[in-house]
C-alpha cells in the first residue's frame, strides 16, 4: 500500500510504502497526487519512503511505475528515495545517471535528511 504522508507542502509530493505496493495503489494514490501537483506546479519534489514495513511491488506496481516514469519524465525538480534494501538502492543508482533530475537515494535513519534535501 502506498499513502501520502502527512505535511504534504506546495510543490513536494511525501509518499511512503507500506507492505506489498499494487498496481492498484499507483491507480488510486499516486497517480492522482502526482497529477493534482502537476496542475499546480510545472514541476514537483518527489520523497518516496520504502521503510522498514515496505515488503514489495507487485509486477503490476512496477509497470505503473515504470509508465509513470516515462509519461512524467520532465516534470520532476528532483527525487528522494528512502530505503534500506540493497537492490532498490543499488538501481535507483544506477538510474540515477540516466534521469533528467537528481535522484538521491538515502537510508531509513536519514529521512529527515531526505526531506530538507528534496525541498523546492
């Protein structure tokens, strides 16, 4: 499941990942949080936080993810990743170099970091 965080500000979409993250969850939350910010904003801050209860994507999850990424490829200013998981750190990296913004990935004890980082 994926929820907005709380403390949502103007230009900075706060997501944070919960237990097996679904197609669905990109349908119903992320989407649409991402598209309202887009009316607003010509660009946004992304925080996504795969914390210490994330267990995974469904492949749908990752194919949301993925068409999300191409349809809104120039509309992020930049993009925190929180996260502990080894593989999802090593390939936001490797990502990282082929994206059009900064994305930094960060560990669960430096969420804090991560939000003053990705501040607009």
């Amino acid at each position: 499941m994926i929820k907005l965080l709380k403390g949502q500000r103007d230009s900075i979409l706060l997501l944070e990942a919960e237990g097996k993250v679904t197609g669905d969850d990109y349908q119903s939350v992320v989407i649409p949080a991402l598209e309202n910010k887009l009316k607003q904003h010509q660009k946004i801050c992304l925080l996504y936080e795969l914390g210490n209860h994330f267990s995974g994507f469904d492949f749908l999850a990752i194919w949301e993810d993925f068409k999300l990424g191409l349809t809104h490829w120039s509309d992020f200013e930049k993009i925190a990743l929180v996260s502990d998981i080894q593989w999802i750190r090593i390939v936001s990296k490797v990502l990282g170099f082929i994206l059009p913004y900064p994305l930094k990935v960060f560990h669960n004890n430096q969420l804090s970091q991560a939000e003053e980082w990705v501040s607009c």
